[in-house]
C-alpha cells in the first residue's frame, strides 16, 4: 500500500510540475510578450551562427526558420515541456507559437535548451502554417536532427531533410529516455 501511494505522489507531483511549464506556452500572450520573444530569438539565432561553423549557409536556404529560445523540460517519471517560439522567416509577418508536450518513460531532473527548425521545402513550411489545429512533430511531419562533429562543425548528411532541428544550448541535468511528441500551438497576440 505504501507503495501505491508513493507511486501516486510521484504522477501528481510530476504533472503538476507538467502544468507550470506548459502553462506560460498556452497562456495570454501580449505585445510585450511579443517583442521579448522577438528579441531573445534574434540573440539566440546569432550567437548559434556565431558558435557552430556551416550553420549560416544552412539557414540561408530554408524556406523558414522557427525559434524556440529557451524550452524547459522537467519530471520525474512523468514529465512534460514548454517553452515559445516565432517563426522569424518564412511568412509576411512574424507568427508566434507554444509548444510543448508530456513525456514519459524514464525521466528525472530539469534542463532547458533552444531549438531551431529549418523549414526547407515550400511544403513543410505550408503545413507548419496552415490552419488553427496543434502541428505536432512526428505525426504531421518527421524531423532529422542535427548532429555536430568535432569543433562544433554540422554534419551535413541529414541538412537536406524537409525540416531539421537544431537543439543546442543544454543547462540542466535530466536522465531522458523517454517517448514524446512536441505540439505547436500558434499563439495570438491579445
């Protein structure tokens, strides 16, 4: 019985923590939201350039760029993430987004990162658009992540994929083998 009952703790702990990081994604979302998010992604995107070699002639070439400055994970056994995120090129004006998604398998600890999509083809970037519904990776659309070599070069075997992620700047600590799906929810400016 005690065991049940810490079991029970531990799914009520984790989806608690689960709702106040998802809980900023999908809140109200202001002007001033706005162009903070504007901001840390235009820093974000230039210092990515700046540390990782070949990175620039890449994201040149997609038909748009998404970026998430900073998405927080966290749990412990269950979990969930969140973060925002502006489509910065790609579209005649900026479109703002939330994500996040619930995780679970075996994770513990917290960590946050950014992240950057490359939308390389007319048609990724159009079904990443369109419509008002969640867009949720693995099941609209499958993404090839980045992998970096040695000295911070891109591995350029996998650059050619409808969409690929960059996901760089880890701080934290989280054991993560987990199974998941990040959703994006576009986000207006109320």
């Amino acid at each position: 019985m005690l065991k049940i009952k810490s079991h029970f703790k531990l799914v009520v702990a984790s989806l608690v923590l689960g709702l106040t990081l998802t809980g900023p994604a999908l809140a109200k979302f202001t002007a001033e939201d706005a162009a903070t998010l504007d901001a840390d992604a235009e820093a974000t995107v230039a210092q990515f350039k700046a540390d990782t070699k070949g990175v620039a002639e890449v994201l040149a070439d997609a038909k748009g760029i998404l970026v998430c400055p900073k998405i927080t994970k966290a749990g412990l056994g269950f979990g969930a993430e969140g973060g925002q995120c502006v489509l910065v090129t790609g579209a005649p004006e900026k479109i703002y987004y939330g994500t996040f998604g619930v995780k679970g398998g075996f994770i513990a600890g917290i960590q946050s990162h950014s992240m950057i999509l490359a939308l390389n083809t007319d048609e990724a970037l159009a079904r990443f658009t369109s419509g008002k519904r969640e867009w949720e990776l693995g099941v609209d659309a499958s993404v090839a992540v980045a992998e970096y070599g040695a000295g911070g070069d891109l591995d350029t075997s996998n650059l050619k994929s409808a969409i690929v992620s960059f996901i760089f700047g880890q701080k934290g600590l989280m054991a993560d083998v987990t199974f998941k799906g990040s959703r994006f929810k576009k986000l207006d400016i109320e």
